[in-house]
C-alpha cells in the first residue's frame, strides 16, 4: 500500500495562522456574549440566521475555520501541483461541511419549517426524490423548457448530416450577405445551443443579423454506436467534413469559422491538419475561451497525472463511453457553492423550486464523449501538451505544427475563467505566427462569451494587434478597456474577411445538400 506524502509546511505562516486564529476565536467568543456575529457569506445572510445567536456563532467559527484551513494550504512547502490538489480538497471539504448544507444547523431552513407548519420539509423530500429519479441536481424547472420551441429557436434547416454531427443553416436576417460563409463549431462536451438560448442572447442569431450566411455544426450525442470514435474522427469527419460542406452550399473557395471551447481546439487542429495538408479553405477564424497550449489549464489541472490518463486508456481500451453526467458533475463541484450546494440547500431544506433560467437548463443538458476521443484528448492536450510540440502529435495522419497556421485569428479569453484561464487563452497567441487580434472579456466562461451589446453590460480590453508579449500580465499592462460587450469588436473584424455582400440566398443548401428537417435537429435534442 502506498504511503502518503510527507507534508512540510512553512513554519513563520503557520504561526501567523494560529497568533491569527486565536484571536479571531476570542473576538468571536467576546463578540457573542454581547452581540450576533456578524456574517458577510451570503449562505447566512437570511434574517434567521441574524436572529439565532447560536446559529450565527457556529457560522461564524465554520468560516474561520475555513479561511484558516485555506491558509494552511498556502503555507505548505511542496511543489504547485501537490499544493493546488491540497487546496481544491480543501475547498471541497470547507464547500460540503458548511452547517449551511444540514437542516439541524439551518437556521433559515428551521425557520422556514415552522412558517410552513412542515410543508417546506415536505417539498423537499419530493424535490430529492424527483432528483433522485432524474439522476442529478436540479438547478432550474427542466419543464419549463423544451429544445427548439423556447431555447435553440432562430430559424433554420438541417442541411447536411452524417454519424457525427447534423449541419445547421440558418435563415438571413439581411437582404443581402456576405459571400464567404461563416461556420461555428461549439464545444462537443455540450450542447451548440448555448450560442442561441434565446433571441435576445444568440451569438447566432447576431451573426446571422450582421449579414453572414450562418452555419453551426451539431454533434450528435453519442451513444453505443459511437463507443470506437476517435479524436481524429472529430476533426476529419466532423471539422473538416463540416467546412468542406459548408465551403460547397456557399459556392466559394473559402469560408470563415469559429470555434468555441473544444471546439475552438478541434478546429485548430483542423487548421493545422489543412496546412499539412497545402490546402486554405479557411479565410480567418475565431477562437473563442480556447485552449491549444496546455501548460496552464487552472484547476482542470489537480485532476491530470500519468496514473489518471492510464487509468481512461485501460478503461476506453476497448471502446466505450464517458458518461455525460460524470462529466457535468466534475464541472459543477468546480464551483461546489454556487452549483451544487446552493442547489441543495433550496430544493431539499427549503423545499423551493428553483427559478426557470435557460442557461442552467442548457448547463444540465449532458453529452456523452466516445471513450477513445477523451483518453487521447488527455493525454495529448492536459498530460503531455503535445499540440504545441512540433511533430509530436498525429492527427488524421499529419504531424502537428501549429506554426504552419496562418490563417487570420481573433482570439477571445474572459477574465475570471476558471476552466480556460485567460492566460492560458493568451497563450494561442505565441502559438500562431499569423496576423491575429486578442480581445478579453469580463466574467467567466460562459457569462463572458455570451454577452449581447443590448445588455450593456460588463467591459474588454484590447492592445496592439502587432504586439503580443510573451506573458499575458505584460499585454494586460498595456491593454485599454472598453464599456460593454466585445461582439461589436469581433464584428468589424469578421465583416473584414466576409468578402462582397451579395443578394441573401432565397433557400437552404445547394444542389444536392437540400434541407432535411428544421432546426435545430434530432442530434441536438438527444439525451444523455
């Protein structure tokens, strides 16, 4: 059996953290004989905690007790890796022990009992069980939605498909459009429609309204038939197989693409596989919150060894699927307050419904992954990092060289990502020698992206399209902020690659690629 690691820690910080930790006890201890403590963490920011001296004290002592336990964690002396583990054990065990999460110690929750002379707990036994049975948290009424009548509604047509994805055309919103057709690939670990939740929001919709001939690649959501397919099978017969097609109903030799997240990291490869290959079908692209250096992937990273990504091989070995609920989960205790605690809480303590909000809908909306495409995305991306290694990785038969690319980019990062960490985003910039444009957002990974001019809300940042120092804190030193969203930044650059505007086209498809269904599809509706 194996032994544990020896853990060292720093001997001046320690002391700090218990001269520290005693006094805040004995201020907390003087504090409660003549008054409630007060509580900042919005957890206990009801009235009912205020009100019950004992609740509030525990809250109190259960925060301290957390913020010191995070402050042992930085004082360990051992490397960055074994550190940022520590700490993400220890933000999981401060995240699930709040006395927030136990109706024995809630006190809102208790409060809310009596109030409802029990119904409350009632409700909540039956959220649990409704739960129970769906086989997650809910994090908003699923009910209220439905694929294709109020989320995933902008106008379009299938018009081409094959085992892995479904094409989507979709209809002008100008009367004329740009000749060069624009094409997005989403992430394929979830649904495309979170570019086009709803009108007000659709990053589709808007391109399609700034005068592009939109398409949107829609993986299908594997199941058994899929349990053999392979990362190369998602950039030959899904990237490439998706420009191509797109690149013959526009009638042109080239066109303009966008990838998002995955997607963003499929379509370079894609890219790279095409200048391997002598071929340009791509006049620029968009790479949005992507990662194609892997180097710093922020807490994605605690999960990542040798013994993990061997594990997925022997597993996938023989073919097979990662559940998508696995996957949901692993992303939502990356943010266990806000996505899985807060949820707990509200429905089973408090007996609530949670409000109706088409992102969590999308958010609970899992994909499966081929088993095979995930063990060597693994290891060849977050293990080995070998996209940016010239040669090392194969893809559709091509060795990898990124430096081979150089195709026009616009390279989108948001600044408090916590899946793509904005310098990890940055860094796509020392990879690709071609012209390029790098623009942050405000917000996260999702918020970030997903940010229409009309909200007018949050602010980017841009800098000199020339210049693009090594390190991102040196870009950021010299970048300047802008108020509102960065979509209407993206659009000047896109229209500079559109080509001519030319009469909209009156159908869907071309020739033989005729429309097969509305969109959004059958692949899109799916479930895990």
């Amino acid at each position: 059996m194996p032994s544990l690691p020896q853990l060292n820690f720093h001997t001046d910080q320690v002391a700090e953290l218990q001269s520290s930790y005693a006094q805040e006890v004995m201020r907390l201890w003087q504090q409660g004989l003549h008054d409630t403590p007060k509580l900042k963490d919005r957890r206990f920011s009801a009235e009912a905690w205020q009100h019950n001296p004992l609740a509030a004290f525990s809250a109190a002592m259960y925060l301290l007790n957390a913020r010191t336990l995070m402050g042992m964690t930085e004082a360990l002396d051992t490397d960055d890796k074994t550190k940022a583990r520590i700490r993400f054990a220890v933000e999981q065990w401060a995240a699930a022990s709040a006395p927030s999460n136990f109706l024995a110690f809630n006190a809102e929750a208790q409060q809310k009992a009596i109030d409802t002379k029990g119904e409350s707990i009632a409700q909540g036994v039956q959220n649990m069980l409704h739960d129970m049975r769906q086989g997650h948290v809910s994090m908003t009424d699923e009910s209220l939605f439905e694929v294709g009548k109020n989320v995933a509604t902008t106008e379009g047509a299938v018009v081409f498909e094959n085992a892995l994805f479904q094409l989507l055309e979709y209809k002008p919103l100008t009367a004329k459009v740009y000749q060069r057709p624009f094409l997005l690939i989403p992430p394929c670990i979830n649904k495309f429609y979170i570019l086009d939740l709803q009108p007000t929001n659709s990053l589709i919709r808007y391109a399609v309204a700034q005068g592009h001939r939109t398409f949107v690649v829609s993986w299908r959501n594997p199941d058994a038939a899929m349990a053999h397919t392979t990362w190369d099978d998602y950039v030959e017969k899904g990237a490439l197989e998706a420009i191509e097609v797109t690149r013959r109903i526009g009638n042109m030799p080239q066109i303009n693409a966008l990838g998002f997240c995955v997607g963003g990291t499929i379509l370079s490869n894609a890219l790279a596989v095409l200048a391997a290959r002598g071929q340009d079908p791509v006049a620029s692209a968009t790479l949005l919150t992507t990662l194609v250096d892997f180097a710093h992937t922020g807490v994605l990273d605690v999960f990542i060894d040798e013994a993990f990504v061997k594990f997925r091989e022997a597993q996938f070995s023989d073919g097979g699927l990662m559940a998508g609920r696995d996957m949901a989960q692993t992303f939502s205790f990356l943010r266990p307050n806000d996505l899985v605690w807060n949820y707990v809480v509200g429905n089973y303590l408090k007996g609530e419904t949670p409000p109706p909000f088409d992102l969590l809908y999308w958010n609970s909306d899992a994909t499966n992954l081929p088993g095979p495409m995930y063990a060597w995305y693994l290891r060849n991306t977050y293990l080995e990092n070998n996209l940016t290694k010239v040669g090392k990785a194969k893809v559709c038969g091509e060795a990898m060289d990124m430096r081979r690319v150089d195709t026009p980019l616009y390279i989108y990062g948001s600044r408090e990502d916590h899946i793509v960490p904005i310098d990890a985003a940055y860094a796509s910039t020392q990879v690709f020698l071609g012209p390029k444009r790098f623009v942050m957002g405000a917000s996260g990974h999702i918020a970030g992206v997903i940010n229409p001019p009309e909200a007018k809300k949050r602010s980017y940042w841009t800098g000199k399209d020339s210049q693009f120092p090594k390190q991102f804190s040196d870009w950021s030193a010299n970048s300047q902020e802008h108020a509102g969203s960065w979509w209407p930044d993206w659009s000047a650059w896109l229209k500079k690659h559109g080509g001519q505007q030319v009469t909209a086209p009156k159908k869907y498809g071309r020739g033989d690629y005729k429309a097969i269904e509305p969109a959004p599809g059958r692949y899109v509706k799916a479930r895990a």
